[in-house]
C-alpha cells in the first residue's frame, strides 16, 4: 500500500494539464464604429464622390480602362455625386446606392502608412458582413494583391488574376486556382455572417462561419489591399445596385506556440539520462 500511495504522489507532483492553443494576435481590425473613417488607412476622399473606373468592358473592374472625374464622360455617359450613402450607424458599414452610374466604393491606402496584411507568414482574415438587397449588379467586398491602390490613368482598381476572394452578391469569387472563378455561393441575405480566408504556408483556404467552402488550394498571392463597394462608372444603362453593411474586417496572425510541459514521461527520461 505505501508503494502505491508513493507512485500516487509522485504522479500529482509531475502531472500537467495539457497545453492551451495560443489565442491568436490582431494585425488589423476595423470595426466601424468611430464616427468617421480612418483617412490614413482608407481613401475617404472618394467613397460617394469623385474619380470612377471606366472599363471598355460593361461592368468589370480591370481593365483596360481609365479612372474619370465626375461628370466626365464613360462611353457618353457621366456620374454626378452623391453616388449612393456610405453610413456609419450601430457599429455597422451601410454601402447603398440609389444613383444610376455610381455606387459607393472605399478602399484601402496604399502606398500608405497603415499595413493591412502581413507580407510574410500565415495569417486569418475575418469579414463580418449582410446583404441587404440583392439585386444583378454586384458590389461587395473584394480582398486583392496590388502594389497601387491610387486611382491614376490606366491603373486598374483590381487585376483578374490578383483576387483572393470577392464577396459579391449571391457568389463569392476568386483567382486562387490561377483563373478568376466562382468558388462559392453566398448563404441567404439579411443575416450575419463570417467569411473567412485563411493562409497557412502557401495554401488557402475560404470559409463561411467556420465552414471550409474552397481550398486547400497553393497560390503565390499575398493580399495587400481592400475595397468595399463598386468602383465602376456604369455607363451601359442605369443600374440598381445591391446594399449591403459590413461589421468588421479583421486579420488575425497566429499566436506563440504553447510551451509544452514535460510529461511524467519525459521527467523520468531526463533524470534517467542525468540531465537533471
């Protein structure tokens, strides 16, 4: 009995619980709730007003084409602001637009002082987001690799081959594979969700509330730049744009590797081996 009442002792002495994972560490969060948008992070000066992408192809977004001023001509046709609202209410992002040839579009600085993505290393990246009326023509949420997000001549607001996911009305897009392509459909408008693309070595993912939807799949792309809403002057015909509101935008990195306790095990090793 004594022998079992010593081994009993040692054993709760020794024994460790388990290692937690490490919560992970935020890069970069914006959660709209301020006020006002962040202009060192966002280009402020042309979200309902302003310059708009005129694309020889009706309804893309890169290119060729040139970026217009308001009320220039796109193909005979002119945008004139307000181009729809871009509200700050409850801690939400509310992109709507009841203007014919412009929609609201907000994109990330860059170059600019604010990095929203890691260049190296994984990463997570969080978009809390609703539709609140669909409609044919798409704006959304597009996440891209780019060295330039300024609206200069010929630069496109994004190139096809450089999406890593477009959020974008009933489909969520990509050019993961190698090609710009629907990955993924949207679940149903008027409810929360999260979507998520994940990066760990080189190989994503993307995901809906924790579901994987697409991937694993290997690309090179690394994110540099956001924009939420539409940049195209729509110069074909009047269009009824979709409404959506967008809760938080988040990049997580993963946090320290947990330190592993020694074992029962592997203490009796090491004084075995005389390392105690």
């Amino acid at each position: 009995m004594k022998s079992t009442i010593a081994v009993f002792s040692l054993v709760a002495v020794f024994m460790i619980a388990p290692a937690t994972i490490a919560d992970p560490i935020v890069y970069f969060e914006e959660e709209f709730d301020e006020p006002t948008l962040d202009e060192v992070v966002w280009r402020t000066e042309s979200v309902t007003s302003g310059v708009r992408w005129c694309d020889s192809d009706p309804g893309q977004q890169w290119g060729p084409g040139i970026w217009v001023d308001e009320g220039s001509e796109c193909y005979g046709v002119a945008a004139y602001s307000p181009y729809g609202t871009a509200t700050l209410s409850s801690g939400l992002l509310q992109i709507s637009s009841d203007n014919g040839q412009a929609c609201p579009y907000l994109v990330s600085r860059l170059p600019g002082p604010v990095q929203l993505f890691p260049a190296t290393g994984d990463f997570a990246v969080t978009v809390r987001m609703r539709y609140d009326r669909l409609t044919p023509w798409g704006a959304g949420v597009l996440i891209m690799e780019t060295d330039s997000t300024e609206p200069l001549d010929g630069n496109p607001p994004t190139l096809r081959d450089h999406v890593l996911v477009q959020l974008w009305g009933a489909t969520i897009n990509s050019s993961l594979g190698g090609s710009f392509q629907e990955v993924g459909y949207m679940p149903p408008p008027n409810e929360m969700h999260e979507f998520g693309l994940e990066c760990v070595g080189n190989s994503y993912t993307i995901s809906i509330d924790g579901q994987v939807v697409y991937g694993p799949i290997s690309s090179t792309l690394r994110p540099t730049a956001v924009w939420i809403g539409n940049p195209v002057l729509a110069y074909w015909y009047p269009t009824d744009w979709q409404a959506f509101s967008v809760d938080y935008l988040r990049v997580e990195l993963p946090g320290p590797a947990p330190v592993t306790e020694p074992t029962w095990g592997t203490l009796k090793a090491m004084y075995r081996d005389g390392s105690r």
